[in-house]
C-alpha cells in the first residue's frame, strides 16, 4: 500500500475560529437592584473561574467525528499516573493501569473503579528503585485474554482466568532482557506487537541494567517467533494499525524526536518502508507530555496523545481538532458499543461520545 502523502499543519489553519466546549465561569454575577448593596466579598472569598476541558474544531471532517454536542466526562480521577485503557465487551468494563501504583484499575458503568489487579508489573520482593513499576499497555488476545506490558518485571505477559498468576509471553530478545515493554496490540492475524522503550528503567537511556543497545519495535507470531520490526525510533511509544492492516503507526516521545510515525506492513508483517506522519514538537506550547499512546478509528482516523491534548488526524496527514485536557495525556481507547472514547491523561479518566467507532 503506497502511503499517503501528509498536509502541514499550518498557523493559518491553526487561526480559524475555534468551537469549545465546557467554559464555566463561576461568580461572575451582577447586581441590578436599587436596594443597598452588601459589601464585596473578600478576593480570597471570591471563587476562580475555572475552565473545563475542551474541544476545538480545525476542519469540518472533525464534525462528522465529534458531535457538536459532545462533553469530556471525567470518570475517575486521583491517580498517579494513569494509562493503557482498554474496553472489555465481555464484562462490560474499562480496565486501566496506574503504572505509579503497580495496579490495573476496572471501572464499570454506573458502579465506577475499584483495583482490578495488584501487583501489576512488578513483583519482585524488593521496593522497585524507579517511579513506575507498573503494567503499562493492555491489550485482549485472540482468545479474549489480558495481555500486559510488565515495567517492573520488565515483560510481556498473560493473566490466567484466576486473575492472579501470569504467563510471560517476551521477556528477552536473543537472551537479553527487553528494556520495559510500553504498548501492546494484535493483528487480525493473531501476531503481538509491541514497543519497547526504557522508561520502566529507574535511570531510563542510562539505566546500568539496561541490556540492549537499542529500543526495538517487535512482532510476536503465533508460532513465537519473536522479530525486531525496527531500531529506528529513539523511544517507541504508541503503536497501531490502520483498519485494513496495511499501515502501521508509531509514537516517538524521546525529546529530540517528538514525532509520530507511519510505516507499510509488509504481507509477511513484518515493515517495509516508513516516514514521519507528523510533527508534535510543534504542540510543545499546549501543555506538558509528549506523543504517546495512539488509536485509530474505523475510517482511519488517528486520535494520537500529545503535549496538553488528545489530537485527531485525517488519513492524509491533517490536524482536524483536538480534545483539550491541559495536562499530560497518555492514551485513549474506543469502548461500550465502540463510539465512546476513553482518554487516560495524567491523574484522571475522560469518556466521550463519538460519531465514529473504533477500529476492530
């Protein structure tokens, strides 16, 4: 499949007016009447305007995929640092990791979160040195399995139906141990991809038990053979496919890369050639956070994380709007009937209903 030639995001387009959503502003009322008027409450008793998350509109495509009615809902909130989103249709739940707190969390609706699965990706015996001991990415195998992406532990592995003991899938590559798996998916297939960047490591690049030389892009056949798809991403993040199988894309979050990536699939699964689909260096001002976890919807659509927001791209390249969380956004994934968005981004959980649905 030739890939797509990609349009700019330019400041032209970048100017048009905007549609947001969710501004409250709060104590902002004024006083009409003619009877004396109590005295003004102190600044410190004055509430603060507060603006809640927003959606920006850039190109009428976004409206066909965005209802004008849409809201951000947060779902759950208080956590440490909240990714790998992924709707269970059999159970009817999200599950989701708190890499900080080494734990999946399940949220079902109408009766919210509570601890899935602790420990989650790490389970040495040892206090982990390093900040995020935790599962990462999470994914359902053909045969409706979890399957998660072990920082600590620094594997791939599956839960049994005990939803206590594990099986490891990928711990090593040519006996050497991978550096701390992000990001998981499966092809129709049944092959595992996965990225393997070093940030589970406590000193990450530098970490002196880090035991390759480089942050590899892999694929799992079914028959285990295990494959290095490519070496050429500094730090691969984000990973997926583009509906018919024929593309792949990629997230590097290193800070002198900042892109996102799309590469040909090759019929054998493995990748032939790739170029860059975008440029997140230049979202650097909208907020904290860098290009990572990544979904694509049934007509092709990206809804990429990145600095501050949760962006959404055409096929050919487009920036055409954005859903903005001013804060670090990590992931998202299609759930319930496969229009509702799920958004992990930073502390908290965002849903939000499309017109589009997800990819399968």
């Amino acid at each position: 499949m030739t890939l797509p030639s990609f349009i700019p995001y330019t400041a032209e387009r970048a100017g048009r007016v905007l549609i947001r959503y969710g501004v409250v502003l709060a104590g902002l009322a004024v006083a009409c009447s003619t009877q004396p008027q109590t005295a003004p409450a102190k600044p410190a008793d004055v509430p603060k305007p507060q603006l809640t998350y927003r959606i920006e509109r850039l190109d009428p495509r976004f409206d066909q995929l965005v209802p004008t009615s849409a809201n951000l809902e947060k779902i759950a909130d208080g956590h440490d640092w909240v990714e790998g989103p992924l709707w269970c249709k059999a159970t009817n739940e999200l599950l989701f990791s708190d890499v900080v707190r080494n734990a999946i969390y399940q949220w079902k609706p109408g009766e919210g979160e509570k601890i899935f699965l602790k420990p989650s990706g790490y389970t040495g015996l040892q206090p982990f040195p390093g900040k995020e001991p935790g599962s990462n990415g999470l994914a359902l195998d053909p045969n409706g399995k979890l399957v998660m992406c072990e920082h600590g532990d620094r594997r791939i592995s599956r839960l049994h139906d005990d939803n206590k003991t594990k099986t490891t899938l990928v711990d090593r590559y040519q006996g050497k141990r991978i550096n701390s798996p992000n990001d998981v998916i499966f092809s129709s297939k049944g092959d595992m991809y996965f990225t393997d960047p070093p940030f589970g490591l406590p000193k990450a690049f530098d970490d002196p038990a880090k035991e390759l030389d480089f942050q590899g892009v892999y694929r799992l056949a079914k028959n285990g053979k295990l494959t290095v798809l490519t070496k050429s991403l500094k730090a691969p993040n984000g990973i997926a496919f583009f509906p018919d199988e024929k593309l792949l894309y990629l997230s590097d979050i290193a800070q002198d890369q900042f892109k996102w990536h799309v590469f040909e699939v090759k019929p054998d699964g493995t990748l032939g050639k790739g170029k860059i689909f975008g440029d997140a260096s230049q979202f650097k001002k909208n907020g904290p956070g860098g290009p990572d976890g990544l979904k694509v919807d049934a007509q092709g659509n990206l809804f990429a994380s990145g600095p501050g927001w949760l962006y959404v791209f055409a096929p050919d390249g487009t920036h055409i709007g954005s859903f903005v969380l001013g804060t670090a956004t990590a992931n998202c994934a299609f759930g319930e009937d496969g229009s509702t968005l799920f958004i992990t981004a930073d502390k908290a959980v965002y849903r939000v209903r499309l017109s589009t649905k997800g990819s399968k």
